[in-house]
C-alpha cells in the first residue's frame, strides 16, 4: 500500500527530474551545449518514467516523457510539421529489447513473431541533427529541425550548402517524382571534420563543441550559410511520405530506403534486413566495436518492423513511435587518476591544461591524456592532482574529463592553481576579454609556438611533408638547424642524416619529400601558414579567387569578403596576417627559398578541358601520386573534385585503406578506378 509519505517523496523526487531534464533539453537541443553525458540524461529520463508509471496520478500532460527534444529557438521561422517527428524509445540492453518485441506481440494478438510474420530493418544511429525536407514537384523547397517535435526551424537556406542534399530528385525509370515528398533524414558532422573544426576553435579562443552532434546542430544553425558551408556537414536520409499527385509510398521499410537511394538521397549502406530478433542482436554485436572504424559517430542501432502497414496498427505514444526502438551501446566512460595537470602551448599561443592519467581502457584504445579545456573548466569540475575521475571520448575522438569523484578525493588534496607564465618560455600569460583561452603572447618566440607552426606547415592539409613529424621537428630546434617552416627548405641531406637515428636513406626520402613540397598547390600554402580562422575549405576559395599569395597580400578585407563563403572574421584575419613584419618577413624567407607561390592556372588553361562536367571523388591513398597532385591533374582537364559520393558522381578513384566512400560507390553503381586508370583516362582524353 502506498502512504502518504511515500507518494509526497514521489511528487518532490518527479517534480525535482522535471526541472533538471527541462533544463539539460534546452542546453542540448537549443543552446547546442550539453553540460551532462547522454548516458546520464538518460539515467535521469527513465528514473522520470517509472515515477510516472508507479504513481500515474502523478503523471501530467506538460512531462518531458510526454514531449520530444525542446521548444524551437526564436533565431529561425518556425515550421510546423505535417507529421510529428517523435523521438525514439531506448533499449539499454538485450532483456529490454525482447520486452519491446513481447508488446509488439501483444500488441497484435500474435504468440510468436513467425505467427505475425514480423521483420526487421536495422540501421546505425546516427548521433546527429533529425531534419524534414520538403519537396514539391521534385524540388528542395523547405528543411525544417525536429524542434520539439511538432514545430520545427526554418532551416533550409543552411541545408542548401550540404553536398550531399539534391536540390532536385528525378525518379528511378518508370516511376514519377510525387507532387510533394518529405523525406527525413539525419544531418551529421564526420569525426575529421569534428576533429578539425574543434582544434580551430580552441586556436582560436573559442569553446570547442561537446561532440559531433551539437557542433551539427550548432553549425546548422547559424544565422550565416557560409559559416555553415564551411562545416563539411553530410546527410542520412532514413524515411519518406508521399501525397499529391503520383503520390506511391512503399509498403515496407526497407523498399522506402531503396526508394530514396533511387531518388538520389544518400542512404547509409550499413543496414540489414532481419527476420528474426536473434538476427537483431547479432547486427548490434557485429558493430559494437565496428562503429569505431567509420568517420562518424554511431552510438547505438535503431530497429524498426519492416511492414508500414503494422505501423498504423500499432500507433506511438506520445514520445514514441511503437513499432521502433534504439538500442543503445554502453555508454564509453571509464574512471581512473589525474597524475599531474600539464599546460600544452598551441601554434597561435592558446595554452590548453591536459590532464595525465593512469593508463585506462576507452573505446578499444589506451588513453593517458585527456583536455581539461581552459581554466574555466578546471574551476568548474574542481580537478585536482590525484583525483579519480570519469573521463570519456568526446565524439569517440578526443577523451576528455567529464567529472570528479569527490567521494574518492585523498585527504589533504589542494586546488590546481593556474599559472601566470608560459610553461615553454616564462613570458607572461594574458586572457583577453572576449576570450576563453589563456594565451603566451610572445608568438615569435616562444619555443612551443614554433614547433607547433612547423606541425602545422607539414601537415597533411598544409605542404603535406611525410617523414617530418613532431619527434624531428623536435630535433631539428634542438640543434638549431631551423627556426621556421623556410628554414625546412634549406636543410641538406648531410645535415639531416647527422641527427640520431637518422640513416642515409631516411634523410634522403625526408630531402625529397621537402623538395617537392615547393611546389604545391596555392591553396596548400595559403593552409599552411596558420592564419587564424582559414582552414582548407576557405584557403580554396582565397586561391581560386586571387591566384597568387602577392594579390592575395595586397588584397582589402572588402575585396576577401566579395568571396561567397567569406565573412569578416576570415577577411579581418587575413589582413592582419598580412600586416604583421615577422610574417611578411617569414614570406620573403619562403620565395627565396623557391617555394612556388602562384597558382598554376596557365598550364590548366593550355590543357583541353576533356573531364568537363565530370566528377570524381577520391578514397584512400594512391599509390604512385599524392591526393593533391591526382586532383590538380583532374582539375586541370576541367573535371571537379568533391569529397563525398552522391549520384552525381562520376568515378570513385579508389586507393589503399579505402573509407566508406568504397561502400557507397559500389551500392550506388558509381565507377570505381584506381590511379592506372585515372592515368589512362587523362592521357587517352
């Protein structure tokens, strides 16, 4: 019997939960700024469930388990959506989702599924952004956020710089394109995109993101396009309706998803058609540990009855549709001690504290360092030396301290303090009003600072220099053969191979590869000198729009920003690049040491422009040519060059260790080559 005392506990304990979910919606879903882990969000959400379901007089209509996601931000037109976008009921675990299947059953009148003649669809889980696209007569005309579920944010300007959203869908021969078609799908951000843009940000003295999924969302929701088209978001459409004229939905799940692959909409390829519920949870063991191999975040299955029509029978709660349900992984979190808080200097001067922890297992990987973020954050969490801690990998990247265990605290413990002087060169520490980040202003002479901007020049994005990573870096400071990235270009064979463990041959592959890095590409150039807030994506656009690093130089931030894609943050940055004495003095120091600082558009414009109209996306590492030698060829014949597979993708040029894009080519029938035939094709064209 329930007392009196009993049920006020329940009221309180309800009352209590409500307010913290409220709370933590909106920082996930409309500030893009989630301050607890998915795992415990959802700790919190079912303990809010069972209250409601033992004391149902409790239960109110206005509870977030009777709501999806949070009421939509005052930034964007309002949409309000034609069919609800529900959230998905979670299975933790392989009990709970053979009690979904025994409701289904129920549900129906049936004792086994054989007798319903149940079958499965299982998909990954996508931890992204849900959107709803709308197309009348075949044409993009509105994307909308999920929002609270019933209204969405006009969104579609943003939507509209996503690659792999076709503005127009044709339909598949002998079928017509619905009068009106909406089709939802999942906007994500891939992990090297994640990766990236995080680093830019926290150079930058900006918060990075918490994971994939809020810099998603937090890219798909800028007032600026441009900044979103800078993002390198992608899309997984996953279901469609149909009204109107022609109007033909398909009468299962898995013919919807061939449906939209027909349509042209990027579909993931790793999904499967089960019949059984023994099949299910064989899927979601095969990609347990799978899911860490793909470049973008997955942190669960979502299973779905595949017949449509068992759909309408078996209806939705208020939050959840019945007839699908998401099984969630574990969530990837470990405990272990903080051994020491040590400061990391980055090539702009932002000092990041990182936190050196015993050695721990952590999503197939042994993890020793974790970000601490700023000072901020060590303030918030109170992390100390000698504290355990949970940490996690944000994005199943970048581990990361989520919390201490106070409980675990030793006796005697003190506060960290942040330290005011450079630990790599003693120079006064400044944080700038506007900023997050503590920053060594001594930019030319720090020591970090330098080894960082050599990283960087060498990196893949940059002049791409392999053999020249950070331990040789290292060394080549130590024993003063270089200062800067010019002085790589001034090295001989003799000199490095006087370094330890440094043979004749190394140093003669190291002298090559520098070599040949004199030549590359513009934009590679315009990457690799570091100027704040221009990444790859926007050192493109600078090259193609002045041809030389002298124009571009001599350029106002008004000209930069006539560029589509350019705001005034990259234009400011770029003139004060420029402006600087050391760094015009850095760039004298690369053209006399012959590095090519021109765009090579004389010799593309001699060449006849045989791949017009054709293009090709690259997968892997060739062989014989670097990535950006075989695109320049292609360019250079007038072909284009774009990062991710779609149907209008003319030839997949396949390499070693290829990614996903292998998986996509081949389901969408795309041509696959590798570099001997790319050859062949630009010599026999």
């Amino acid at each position: 019997m329930v007392t009196v005392k009993d049920r006020e506990t329940a009221r309180r304990r309800i009352d209590e939960l409500r307010r913290q979910i409220e709370h933590h919606n909106f920082c996930y879903y409309v500030l893009d700024r989630p301050e607890i882990s998915d795992a415990e969000y959802d700790r919190l959400f079912r303990e809010l469930q069972k209250l409601e379901l033992d004391y149902p007089d409790l239960a109110t209509p206005d509870s977030p388990t009777q709501k999806v996601g949070a009421p939509p931000s005052t930034e964007f037109k309002e949409v309000r959506h034609r069919i609800p976008l529900m959230s998905l009921s979670n299975a933790m675990s392989f009990e709970e989702l053979d009690r979904w299947e025994d409701r289904v059953l129920k549900a129906l009148g049936a004792e086994s599924a054989q007798e319903a003649g149940l079958a499965y669809v299982c998909e990954l889980k996508i931890d992204g952004l849900s959107v709803a696209l709308t197309y009348s007569e075949g044409k993009f005309t509105q994307g909308a956020t999920r929002g609270d579920g019933d209204t969405g944010e006009d969104v579609t300007l943003n939507l509209k710089t996503i690659k792999d959203l076709p503005l127009t869908v044709k339909a598949p021969e002998g079928t017509t394109v619905p009068g009106l078609l909406e089709v939802r799908g999942e906007v994500y951000m891939p992990l090297s995109s994640f990766r990236a843009l995080n680093a830019e940000l926290i150079e930058d003295g900006q918060p990075g993101f918490a994971n994939p999924r809020n810099a998603a969302a937090g890219s798909l929701r800028q007032k600026d396009p441009r900044i979103t088209r800078q993002r390198n978001l992608s899309l997984w459409a996953y279901f469609a309706y149909c009204s109107g004229p022609h109007a033909h939905e398909p009468a299962s799940h898995w013919q919807t998803l061939e449906y939209l692959r027909g349509l042209g909409f990027p579909v993931n390829p790793h999904r499967r058609l089960v019949g059984s519920l023994d099949e299910v949870k064989r899927f979601c063991r095969e990609w347990a540990d799978r899911r860490h191999q793909l470049d973008y975040q997955t942190d669960g299955i979502v299973v779905k009855l595949d017949n449509r029509r068992l759909w309408q029978e078996l209806g939705a709660t208020a939050h959840s549709p019945r007839w699908a349900i998401a099984f969630k992984y574990p969530p990837e979190e470990a405990e272990t001690v903080v051994e020491a808080i040590e400061l990391d200097v980055g090539r702009t001067g932002a000092v990041t504290p990182v936190a050196r922890l015993q050695p721990v297992k952590l999503a197939g990987t042994t993890v020793k360092r974790a970000s601490l973020h700023n000072a901020d954050q060590i303030k918030r969490l109170d992390v100390r030396v000698g504290d355990t801690v949970v940490v996690r990998k944000a994005g199943e990247i970048i581990p990361e301290v989520l919390s201490v265990k106070l409980e675990k605290r030793r006796p005697g413990s003190k506060p960290f303090v942040y330290p005011e002087h450079c630990p790599a060169c003693g120079s006064k520490l400044e944080r700038l009003p506007a900023e997050v980040v503590v920053r060594c202003v001594n930019t030319f002479g720090c020591p970090s600072q330098r080894q960082r901007r050599i990283e960087h020049w060498v990196g893949r994005d940059a002049m791409n220099i392999e053999g020249v990573g950070e331990v040789l870096i290292k060394q080549l400071l130590d024993a003063g053969m270089v200062d800067d990235p010019a002085d790589l270009y001034n090295l001989s064979e003799s000199q490095l191979a006087s370094l330890p463990r440094m043979g004749t041959k190394s140093a003669q592959n190291v002298a090559r590869e520098i070599e040949r890095s004199r030549t590359r590409p513009l934009a590679n150039i315009i990457s690799a000198l570091g100027i704040r807030h221009v990444g790859s994506s926007a050192a493109e656009l600078l090259a193609d729009r002045f041809g030389s690093l002298e124009a571009l130089m001599a350029a106002e931030p008004e000209e930069i920003e006539e560029i589509e894609g350019i705001g005034p943050a990259i234009s400011a940055s770029v003139r004060a690049f420029f402006d600087g004495k050391e760094n015009r003095r850095f760039i004298d120091k690369l053209k006399a040491a012959g590095v090519r600082m021109t765009a090579d558009r004389g010799a593309a414009g001699r060449l006849p422009q045989t791949l017009a109209g054709r293009t090709f996306v690259f997968t892997g590492e060739l062989p014989g040519l670097e990535r950006s030698q075989a695109e320049t060829l292609v360019k250079a014949r007038g072909g284009k060059i774009t990062s991710s597979v779609s149907k209008k993708t003319d030839y997949l040029v396949l390499g070693r260790n290829p990614g996903s894009k292998l998986a996509r080519a081949q389901e969408l029938g795309i041509k696959v080559i590798d570099e001997a035939q790319l050859l062949a094709l630009l010599e026999s064209e």
